[in-house]
C-alpha cells in the first residue's frame, strides 16, 4: 500500500471515528479542504513536514503513516473497541453480549481453517 493510500485510510478511519465533517478536520488539522480532499483521495503526494504535522495532530506515529498497517491490526481494533462497548453495558447485558462476541470469534476462526 502505497503511503497517500495508507493516509487515506487513517484520515477516513479518523474522521469516521471522531464524526467529523470535512470542515471540522481541516480545521482540527489544520490543512485546508482542498488538501485534505486529495489526501482522502490517495492522491496526494504530502512533503515529509506535512507527514511530521499530520503524525502529531492524529496522535500516531509517523511509522504508521508510511507503512502499510501490521497483519491483524484492524483485526485487534475491532477487538479493543467491541470489548469497551460491551464494558460499558449493564452485568447482564455485558454477559450475553460476551457470549455472542465469542461465538462470532468461532465462526470467524473456523471460516478462516477452511
């Protein structure tokens, strides 16, 4: 993956998390719309110093942003924020939920066995 590719993802990973229009990240960023516009494209081509102000203002390290994701990465993300939502459910609701999550885990486990 290319790294305007991978920055596309983080930005829309980030936007999308945050619930943010394009106007309140270009103004949270502090890069215009119409740079931001190319970046979410994969197409722009950022200077190193716009990596290094992207990399402090998203709180991720520059690595993340220049390299494609690990193996298992989203994977783990979807992990983290599953189990936060289900802390935040009452004990009784926390236990089903659990249960269902770790049935889903088994059939995506033996989908990926076969």
């Amino acid at each position: 993956m290319s790294i305007s590719q991978n920055l596309a993802r983080i930005l829309q990973q980030y936007k999308d998390k945050n619930g943010l229009t394009f106007k309140e990240l270009s103004d949270e960023l502090a890069f215009s719309k119409s740079t931001l516009v190319e970046y979410f494209k994969g197409k722009g081509n950022p200077r190193v110093d716009n990596l290094e102000l992207l990399s402090a203002a998203l709180n991720i390290p520059l690595t993340e942003i220049v390299s494609a994701p690990l193996p298992g990465q989203e994977q783990a993300e979807t992990v983290i924020r599953a189990a936060q939502i289900i802390s935040n459910l009452d004990p009784e609701r926390q236990k089903r939920a659990l249960q269902l999550f770790l049935e889903l885990a088994a059939l995506f486990a033996e989908e990926n066995q076969n």
